[in-house]
C-alpha cells in the first residue's frame, strides 16, 4: 500500500478509505470500553468503595480511572515495539482482545459487599489491562491512519481516528442516557451499570473481524530494520522529538480529559445539575466535538499543522479560567453546553491531528513507538490524573486552582509547539 506520488488511481484511493474506516472502526470500540468506565462511575462506585461521602466514592473510582493510565506508557512501548517490528495488523489485533477480557471482567464483577477487598483489587486490575490495550491502541491506530491517509488531505483523513475516539465517548454517554430513561436509580446502580461493559465486550469481538481484513502498512525491510521498535535507538536518534511531542502531548491529554471524562461529574457536583441534565449536555456537547474533527482536520491541511497547533495553545491559555469559572456558577443548560462546545473547539485544533503530527516526527521503523510512548507518557501523567486532581483539589477546598493548573500545562502546549517545523521531516515521502 505504498505510492510515490499524490495522484492515486481509483482503486488505491477506495483501498485507503477502507483502510482508514476499518482502522478507526477499531478505535471506536476501544475507546468506547475505555470510557464507559467514566460514565457509569457515579452509579457503580459505591458498590466497590463504601463511603457515605459521594466525592470520596468518586475520588476512588477516579483513582482506579487515572491507575488505568498509568500502564499507557508501557503498552505504548509493548505494542509499539510489535507494531515496529512485526506490523501495525497484528499491534492492532492484540489490543482489541486484550479490551475484550478487561471489558467482559469488569461486567461480571462481584461487588464489595460479595467479595470485600477483592471487589475494587479486580477492578483495578481490569482497569490495568484496558490501560495496557489502549497505551497500545493509540500510537499503532494513529500512525497506521497517518500512513494510509492520502497526500494532501492528510489532515482530514487522519482527523477520523479522533471522530471515532469522540465517537467512542458518544456510544459510552449515550448508552447510559438510554438505560437512564429505562432503569430507575436504584437499579442503574445495582446492576445497570453492568450493561455497556457487556456491550463493549460483544463490540470488540465484532472489531476483531473487521481489522483482520486491514492492509499492512509496513514492508518486510522496515520490519527488518536494525532500530525497528527499539527504544534505545528512539532516544539516541530522536529524542528532541519525543520531548517536543510529549511537552504539547501533556497540555492537550489535561484539557481533552477536563473538558469530556471530568465535565459529567463537574456539572453535577460542582455546578449542581442532575445526573440526567448533564449526560444530555455531554451528548450533546460531544457530538458536535466529533464533527468538528474533519473541518479542523481540513483547516489544519491549508493552514498547516505547526499554526492548529500554536491556535490551540494560544487560545487554551486564554480561555480555560474564563469557561470554567463561568460553568462553575451556571445554571442554564443551554449555556453551559455552548460554553462546553466553544471548549472542546479550541480542543479541536489539536486533537484533529494529534496522531499525524506526531507520526511525522519519527521515521517508520520507530514511528509507532514513538507516537504511542510519547503519548502514553504523557497520558498517564496528565490526562489520566485529570479527574484526580480536579476532584482532590475540590475536597481540599481549593478548586479553582485546577483551573490554573491546565492554563500553565496549555502554555506550556504552546511554547512546545514553537519547536515544531514548519514542514514535516518524516511522512512526507516516505508513502
């Protein structure tokens, strides 16, 4: 699947897209188990952490959520190393049936008050492998889509694997929107909770069989390569990169998470809205968040990648006190879903092409690790720790010092999008 020039016959043209929707249809699935654990907290949280503190409860969950994380850098290094060395196929393969067994444990899960202790040990180390499959998903998925994106148009080809990571969140809100209006309280929290793991399960099965007809993007003399998937030969001969990647990585994993993963919880326990209230804000919010990613992913392909990027961290820098503060006191639905939506637009100048602009920092025989490592480092230190810290500093009474904490990480978003070149050195020619 490989071309030396930007004029493609119709057939490698309709062999791209599928590529393409095949790949992304993957990471849907992915993302959509991954989240489902965010949205469904506030009801299965007591099940697992007894507490008469509602925060607490949510404290712990979001603990289990941000240990999830925290095994992204070593799945981004695993899965990176097999997608360097043996493919981005069979990368790809291994991660969505490791999601399976995490998402179907997790479904069948006793409670605390079944099995004691034992009940959150499990949930974290269902939790644990989730976050080893997708510390993997990311960096193979984004730098297959960016390989089999068309010249010219890569931006908007490669912003699809964000439409189906949004997607995924959208399933996940969604599907408890929908048992919402089915299932009391009660029974949401005793076992309603159960489903959209259930559900995620069955998805990846079905994703299993869909990638398995993918193209490899690789050829054997990458794969061949003396510094194929090695980490040694990513720090000796890329480090400037990796740094560079995981320093605007940092800023866009703490404002992606606050403004989606986190958002639910902060209109119900700190701007007051139901439950209910809130997923319809973030369904809604989320769903013009996924359309937004092809036009930035356009916008991105006219005004170049390096200016989204200084948009991004200019724009977050600004703003993010301002639309916090104000969602803080808010008591109008409306208002609040277009404060959220004008967030995740400033968002959306990077994460339209997160996974291309860091893919054209490393040649193919490292590019997946690097993409995935950078990015899992980064992930695991500040997106997933998102809801951690927002919610501590809250119960320490200090809230509004989150607020600032993702403004710095934004400028600091920016100043590392200055050391971006104004034309990418890899993944240019190469395909």
């Amino acid at each position: 699947m490989t071309t030396t020039t930007s004029h493609y016959t119709g057939e490698e043209r309709s062999k791209r897209i599928f590529a393409i929707v095949g790949a992304s249809s993957g990471n849907l699935v992915e993302w959509f188990d991954f989240y489902v654990y965010a949205f469904c907290a506030i009801y299965f949280a007591p099940a697992f952490f007894p507490s008469d503190n509602p925060t607490v409860q949510l404290v712990n969950t979001a603990g289990v959520f941000a240990a999830g994380f925290l095994m992204r850098p070593i799945g981004g290094w695993i899965f990176g190393r097999v997608a360097d060395k043996h493919g981005r196929k069979n990368s790809m393969l291994i991660s969505i049936l490791m999601m399976c067994f995490g998402s179907l444990l997790i479904a069948c899960l006793p409670t605390y008050k079944d099995i004691g202790v034992w009940a959150p040990v499990l949930l974290l180390f269902a939790r644990l492998l989730q976050g080893l499959s997708v510390g993997g998903e990311y960096g193979t998925t984004a730098t297959y889509m960016s390989e089999v994106a068309l010249k010219g148009q890569r931006g908007f080809f490669a912003s699809f694997q964000y439409v189906t990571l949004i997607g995924g969140q959208l399933l996940a809100v969604s599907l408890v929107v929908v048992l919402q209006q089915f299932l009391t309280e009660e029974d949401l929290r005793a076992y309603g909770w159960r489903i959209p793991f259930a559900v995620g399960a069955v998805a990846a099965l079905i994703s299993l069989f869909l990638r398995r007809s993918l193209k490899e993007t690789t050829n054997e003399e990458t794969r061949a390569h003396k510094d194929a998937g090695s980490i040694t030969a990513l720090f000796r001969d890329h480090k400037a990169a990796f740094i560079t990647v995981l320093g605007y990585t940092a800023g866009g994993s703490l404002i992606f998470y606050t403004f989606t993963t986190y958002m639910q919880k902060y209109l119900v326990n700190t701007a007051g809205m139901h439950a209910k209230t809130a997923s319809y804000i973030m369904t809604g919010a989320l769903f013009l968040y996924m359309c937004m990613q092809p036009l930035f992913g356009m916008l991105a392909d006219k005004i170049g990648r390096r200016n989204s990027m200084l948009w991004f961290g200019a724009l977050g820098t600004l703003f993010t006190v301002p639309i916090l503060l104000s969602l803080k006191s808010i008591s109008s639905p409306f208002l609040a879903f277009v404060l959220i939506t004008l967030a995740l637009a400033i968002v959306s100048f990077y994460t339209s092409i997160s996974g291309l602009v860091k893919a054209e920092m490393f040649p193919p025989e490292v590019r997946a690790l690097g993409v995935g490592l950078a990015y899992a480092v980064a992930n695991a230190i500040f997106g997933g720790s998102a809801e951690f810290v927002a919610l501590s500093l809250k119960a320490g009474g200090m809230e509004n010092a989150f607020y600032w904490y993702v403004t710095a990480m934004m400028a600091v978003a920016f100043l590392f999008s200055l050391r971006l070149p104004k034309q990418a050195k890899y993944l240019h020619h190469d395909l």
